[in-house]
C-alpha cells in the first residue's frame, strides 16, 4: 500500500523533490524562465471562456492521476476551486466535482481512511449537485471486481465489472464512443448524437435494480452504463475534460443555470467507437536550449547542412493547440530530450503538459525517462514517482519505452511477474488503461520462417535478396541497439505485465511517407487483446484508410506530415469518413 499511498499523495509519504532544483521552481505554473525555455507565449485563440461565475466549485482530488485537466476546465469556464481538505469541506460544498483517477480499491481505502466516504454519500443522499466522473462513477456503486472484490460507496446498486474481452473486443475499451441516452439528464443534452472520450477497463451494467438512475448507455460489445442522473446528483463513465467541445458542453451545463447554457455543440452522427487519429509531437531541445518540435528520418533529428541543426517543426505548446484545433483525437509528447540521468529534473517538459493542458481538452500521452532512476546524489526514485509527476503535470496516459522491453525479456526467461517493473508498478496504481508501451522494431528479412526462433511473417514486398519472409526485432535507446525479442513476443509480454495499450512503430517506414507497416501492425493488432496505435510511415490520407481497412489497429498516429502541413489532419478525417470509417467530427 506504501507505492500507492505515495501516489495518491498521501501524507505520511512525501511528494517528489527535485534535488537539484528548489520546490518552488520544479512545481511553479508561472515561471517565465521556462516560458522562455519553451518559447511559448500564451495563446487565447480557441479559448472562449464563460462569463464570470458568483460562486465556486468544490474539487475532490484525493491525489491520483492527471486531475489537472478538470482543474483547467473548469477554471476555463470561469469557475474558482475549492479544494477538499477535510470531510467538513464536502458537506458545505454548493457543487461538487468527483473526478475519480487511478484504482478503485486504492480510491476506497483512502476516501475511508480520511473520513471522506461517510461525507460523500451523505452529501449525495441530500441530493446536492454532484458530478462524478469516471471512476467517480465506479465508486457510486456497491463493489468492484477490480482486485477485488472491493466495496463501494453502495449508493447504486450493481457491481463494477471487467469488460469481456473474449468477444473480439479489445480491452481496455479507449477511444471516442457514442451515446444512447435513455431519459433527460440536463447534463446531456444535444450530446446524443455526439463521440465522448472513454478510457477504461471496468464498467458497470444495466439492471433492473439501478435502472432509475441511468440515463445513458454506451455500446461496446454490450451496452454498458455511460452516465447515471437522480435528482441533483450526476455521474458519468466518460470524461468530459477530455472530450472537447461537447464534453466542455457537459461540464458548462453542471456548472451553470440552465438559463446561461446557450452554446450547443454542432449536429453530430456518431453510432460506435470511432478510429482515432493522433498527432506525435517530438521534443527535445535544440543548441540554443529551447524546448522544440522535430522529426527524424529513422531518427536523425538533425538537418543536413553545413552548421547541422536540430530540426525545428515548431513549438510543443502551440503546435499541440492547433492541432486540438484541427480535430486531432489525441495529442502525444516524446520526450527526445538527452537528460536521461533525472526524469524529474526535465522542468521544461513537465511544463509542457501544464501549459498544454490549459486550453487542449483531449487526452495527452507523454513518453521517454520514464523508469526507476538514482539521482547524483544517491536519492532513488521509482519509476511511479516519476510517472506520479507526469500524470499531476497533465498527462493521461504516459508510455514506457526501453524500460519496458527489459521487463520483457526478464519475464520471458523467468516466467515470473516480479511486480517491481515500471511497467508493473504504474498499471497496479493507476490501472493498465494509463499504460502504453512503445514498440520499435526493424525489419530483418528471411529465407525461411524457421530461421529464427522468434514469430516470423510473409512480407507483402520482399526482401533485398527476394526474401520472403521477416521478423520484427525489437530495439531500445531510440533505436540505436537491438535486442533478442521479437516485436511478437513482446507484446504478448508486455500485455500480460500490464500494458494497457501499444503504440507500434517501424523504424524501416519512418520518415518515408509510403504507408503503415501493414505486416507489422497486422501481426501484432492481431496477436493482442489491448488496443494498437499504428505508428510511421504515413505520408496520404490513403494510407490511414488502408491501415483501418487491413488491421485491426485502433489508431493511428503521424507527425512530420502534420508539422509540415503536408496532409492535414482535418483532410485525413474527411476520407475517413469518405471511405464509410466513423470518426469524430
């Protein structure tokens, strides 16, 4: 319980400090010396915030996960915070806001231990305005099988369950889905019609006994509870900080009268889980030590001229708005930066996500550093410390590299799930929906199958030599080493570690514009049960469409051609949709 307390921000455990940097200047919002650093300026372009509110909302954030969007949302709506600090806080709140991160019986045990549960269900039992989100639905309902099982708060009642996955559906269920609503819920209104972005591995079911309170369902493989309204008190599984536009719309309708809700989210035609497209964002610090957007060809990151510059593409932070703006489903960081020796040490980049998420209401992965790592000093860190800082900066989603294809390996030689991987301890705290692991394989051609010992494919062009056949192994420090697995084994490996998503890259296709790794992502979005983002290569907007057509990849992500303007997001989606592919608006 030590590793989840400290994550949860419990007391008796204290919070990340650097020890080369003050507190004040590792966790400061507003410092202008990396505003610099990161050559941002404020931007209020898509910001349109609501008129000034007369009262403010109280925020229950018991210390788990990326709960800095909510905070941003709501103050872009014009609301003040205030923070719950005691149970007391809970029963005098006018509106509250529960956005559940993280574990439910982690969740349980420190709502219980601080006297908050008791306070909670009271405060709804009143009927005062309530909003849960996520788990902060989850936790309404009687237990939960997540390690469980695990009792709830007990004020609906039902169990919490695991989506099946025996049914092709891939789990975690992450992406935008669609909504059935089943009877006025205020909250909802004109979203119907409308994708709203879900990440999660638990869900709860319709029944008769707690059929008064849902007021929406979603599909997905069953039709499982998306929202539920009684009175004053609402909850939903989606998270609306996340879901753009219509999700802001969701939030504006708990926190203001009915009478102040006059924008309306645009007509919609949403049915079922849509394909996302995700824009990739690499950053590292260029001579001059600005924090800038670049790209590589199988990662050389440098112009070929005389004076060899870091590519710059743009900065992270304006470049990460306008592509909210263009309707990416997703926004990712990789943190290519060379400051390897101290995570935390990295301000510029946890800046990033905290600048990043005032004004971009989609869900933002980060990657690279990520891992347990010793200080100068001696001062061990552990990589959910590290991952803790990363999701309280703004991330949702953080992604495991190397460090991943080292627990791998080890798991694979041992057979034994020793708990203490990075991978491991973040998807135990935070479950394996915040988890992607990054794949890097290379394409090694063969005469036969039985070449190698590792999972081998028929190639759809062959070889330099007319090989055909190849297997895919992996690689680690940004590409530059190979090691002996294959990128088969190790998403089978990584899935049963935790791994609740994998982004596949191919280091052959990087750079080069002429389609997806079809054989790659085929091999590996086949082999898993979790999601497969499709990675490199992309240079049309055919070759999204082709890449949903022949896969089961759920996603796919570019970046050059987005920073280079060359194929606009807006126009991928637009033959998507063409092409009979549902996508969100």
């Amino acid at each position: 319980m030590e590793a989840a307390a400290a994550a949860f921000g419990c007391s008796q455990f204290p919070a990340v400090r650097s020890s080369s940097a003050t507190s004040s200047s590792l966790f400061s919002l507003h410092d202008d010396t990396y505003r610099k650093n990161l050559n941002f300026k404020s931007s209020s372009s898509f910001s349109v915030r609501a008129s000034a509110a007369t009262d403010s909302v109280t925020l229950l954030d018991y210390g788990a996960g990326n709960v800095r969007s909510v905070r941003n949302a709501i103050r872009f709506l014009g609301f003040d915070i205030k923070e719950v600090q005691t149970p007391e806080d809970i029963l005098n709140a006018n509106r509250l806001i529960f956005p559940g991160v993280g574990a439910f019986a982690a969740a349980m045990d420190v709502l219980n231990k601080n006297g908050m549960a008791e306070a909670l269900c009271t405060y709804i039992e009143n009927d005062r305005p309530f909003l849960g989100i996520c788990l902060g639905l989850q936790l309404l309902f009687e237990s939960s099988e997540e390690n469980g099982p695990v009792k709830g708060l007990g004020l609906i009642p039902g169990v919490v369950g695991r989506f099946d996955s025996s049914n092709g559906f891939r789990v975690p269920h992450i992406g935008w889905n669609a909504l059935q609503i089943r009877k006025d819920s205020e909250i909802l209104d004109d979203i119907g019609n409308h994708h709203v972005y879900f990440v999660h591995s638990y869900r709860a079911m319709p029944s008769n006994d707690n059929k008064e309170w849902i007021s929406s369902t979603c599909n997905y493989g069953d039709n499982f509870i998306a929202s539920v309204r009684r009175g004053s008190v609402h909850a939903v599984q989606f998270h609306p900080e996340k879901s753009g536009d219509v999700g802001l719309s969701v939030l504006r309708r708990f926190l203001y009268p009915k009478s102040h809700v006059t924008q309306k989210p645009t007509e919609g035609k949403a049915s079922k889980l849509a394909k996302r497209v995700i824009a990739c964002l690499d950053v590292r610090t260029n001579d001059e030590g600005d924090l800038v957007v670049t790209k590589g060809d199988q990662y050389d990151v440098r112009e070929h001229t005389k004076e060899n510059e870091v590519r710059n593409l743009g900065k992270p932070v304006e470049l990460a708005g306008q592509y909210y703006k263009d309707g990416a489903d997703e926004v990712s960081f990789l943190n290519i930066t060379g400051f390897r020796d101290f995570p935390l040490g990295d301000l510029p980049m946890l800046q990033v996500l905290r600048f990043t998420s005032e004004n971009v209401f989609v869900p933002l992965t980060v990657g690279g550093g990520i891992r347990d790592f010793t200080d100068a000093n001696g001062r061990h860190y552990s990589s959910l410390e590290v991952a803790s800082e990363y999701f309280r900066s703004g991330a949702d989603k953080i992604s495991i590299g190397s460090d991943a294809v080292y627990a791998a390996e080890a798991y694979l030689k041992t057979g034994v799930k020793t708990g203490k991987s990075s991978l491991e301890q973040i998807s135990r705290v935070y479950g394996n929906q915040a988890v992607v692991v990054s794949i890097d394989p290379r394409r090694v051609y063969l005469n036969s199958p039985d070449d190698v010992e590792f999972k081998a494919v028929r190639v759809t062009n062959p070889g330099p030599n007319g090989e055909e056949f190849a297997w895919y192994q992996c690689t680690v420090n940004g590409g530059r080493e190979g090691r002996p697995i294959g990128a088969y084994e190790l998403a089978n490996a990584v899935e049963e570690l935790g791994a609740g998503e994998i982004l596949l890259n191919c280091i052959d296709c990087d750079g080069q514009g002429k389609g997806f790794d079809i054989d790659l992502i085929k091999l590996i979005s086949d082999a898993v049960s979790i999601p497969v983002i499709a990675s490199s290569g992309a240079g049309a907007v055919e070759h999204f469409t082709e890449v949903f057509r022949k896969t089961n990849a759920s996603a796919a992500l570019a970046a050059g051609i987005f920073h280079r303007k060359e194929v606009p997001i807006q126009s991928v989606k637009a033959h998507l949709l063409e092409e009979g592919i549902e996508v969100r608006l």
